[in-house]
C-alpha cells in the first residue's frame, strides 16, 4: 500500500464536494482552463483557483500554459493511493459477497 500521507491527502483533497465537482469537470472535460469551470459554478475565479490548488498538490491534476491560459487536466496516477486501499478492502468484501451467495441459496432450497 502506498504511504498514508499519500492517501490522506488524496482522501482530504476529495471530500469537498466544491473541490470533487471540480475535479469531475476537469476529468470529464479532458483539458479546461479557469474561466471555463468558473462559468455557471457559482464559484469564484479565486475560490476555483484555491480549489485547482489543493487539487494540483495532491497530485490530482496537471496543469500546461499556453500563452495567457493554463488549462487543467486529470492526473490519474494521482488517483493511485485511493485505488490501492479501496483495492485492499476489495478482499474483504468479495468474501462476504461470497457468503452471501451462499446463505441465500440455502435459504432458497
């Protein structure tokens, strides 16, 4: 598993919905500069800045310049302390999955 520090920052980063809405818009958009996740948020300019911030220091998105405008996009390596640990727990759900199949065809016999 990768260090914690590593995943509570991704974790922190992610549980604010603004900073999640934002980071949605980036992956989904490919490549989006400030001024277009700014319109119709309902967010300022600054406040979407701080957010691209803490998103960009977690290790969530790159961003590029070009000429006046930087544009944002998804860093998927960025994602990878999560994927680990919910993968860690993925273990210990398939078997209660698995157990749970098996009590309910017993209760169907």
């Amino acid at each position: 598993m990768r260090s914690a520090a590593a995943l509570d920052s991704v974790m922190r980063t992610l549980a604010d919905p603004t900073r999640r809405g934002i980071f949605e818009r980036i992956v989904k958009s490919g490549e989006i500069r400030v001024v277009e996740l700014t319109q119709g948020s309902g967010v300022t300019q600054g406040a979407i800045s701080q957010h691209l911030h803490s998103l960009k220091r977690a290790g969530l998105i790159a961003d590029r310049a070009q000429g006046r405008n930087v544009f944002y996009r998804a860093e998927p390596k960025g994602l990878a302390p999560l994927v680990d640990w919910m993968g860690h727990y993925g273990v210990f759900w398939r078997q209660r999955f698995v157990n749970l199949r098996t009590l309910l065809k017993e209760i169907d016999r």
